[in-house]
C-alpha cells in the first residue's frame, strides 16, 4: 500500500496546487456556492468525462485528468462548505483555506487507507470508466440526500459520499497516470 500513498499523495498535490492558484487569482469566492451548486458542478465535470470516454470527438482540448482533478478540488470545496457554513461573502485567506483543504484531505485519505485495507486494493483491476460511473452514482445518491433536506435512514451522509467520489478520481487519476 506504500505505493499507493505516495500515489494518492502525488494527485493530492496537482489538486492542491492548482486550488492555491486558484485561491490566489479569485480568493475564496466559492464559499458563496451551497451544496447542490457544488454537486452540480461535480456532475457538469463527471459528465464530461463519461462522454470523453464515449465520444471519440473532443471539441475543447481538455482530457479527462483536467475534469478528475476539479471533482477532488470541488469535493473538498463542499466537504469545507458541510462544516463552515455557506456565507454571503468570500472570507477565507489562502492560508485558512489551504489548512481547511489539508484537513479534508487527511480524513479522506485514511478513510481511503482503512477501506484500501479492506477490500485489497480492488480498484486496481477496475476501469477508469467504471470509476467515473461511480462517481455519477454517488452524485445521483448527493443530490437525492439534498433533495431529501440531507436526511437519511440507513444510508451514509453527504461527508462520505464526497470522500469516496474524492477517492474514486484519486484512482481514476492513477490509472491514467499510469498509462502514460
């Protein structure tokens, strides 16, 4: 599994920077957005992927890692936004953001270490395309929670339904790390 961390630990990294150059260029703006903007933005980028993968045209020059790593950066987004609170006006420094994004991403990684454990690094023999799919059905599973006011009877919440769609691009982005 050692591999495995310093590959998840190399995503997280791409993620991570490109979300401090992003806080940078707009500062927290994102703050404003509530759970279901952030799940649809999650899902306009899943999409996206499923059809890369069906289509054999693409017509902006973007590929399927560019579309993973903003559902892990959106995920984390929404992940902050459960425990802070949505808000009327950006109020996060890049240094409070960075250390919120670091603690997501702490948990979210030991939740991916105890089920790695679990189930023997299983996702290695899926397919990215199968990983995406799942992403989807975790999103359909997001917005039903929503739409349900976040209530559930016996099923997770939101929080981990976030980290496993942050877990599946992790792999997803491993797997095409992989093949280049």
């Amino acid at each position: 599994m050692q591999d495995t961390s310093k590959q998840y630990d190399a995503v997280i990294k791409t993620c991570r920077d490109l979300f401090i150059n992003k806080m940078t260029d707009y500062g927290s703006a994102w703050r404003i957005l509530r759970l279901p903007s952030l799940t649809d933005q999650i899902f306009i980028k899943a999409q996206r992927i499923r059809s890369l993968q069906q289509n054999d045209v693409r017509k902006v020059d973007e590929g399927e890692q560019s579309e993973f790593i903003g559902i892990i950066n959106y995920c984390i987004m929404a992940l902050i936004q459960l425990k802070k609170g949505v808000v009327e006006q950006p109020d996060l420094e890049v240094e409070e953001a960075i250390k919120l994004y670091d603690k997501e991403v702490k948990a979210t990684k030991q939740l991916m270490q105890d089920k790695n454990h679990d189930y023997g690094e299983a996702w290695r023999d899926m397919r990215v395309s199968s990983l995406t799919d799942l992403i989807l059905q975790k999103l359909l599973r997001v917005k039903q929670i929503e739409d349900n006011s976040g209530k559930t009877i016996v099923s997770e919440g939101i929080d981990a339904n976030y980290q496993d769609m942050i877990n599946y691009a992790i792999f997803a982005m491993v797997h095409l790390n992989e093949k280049e």
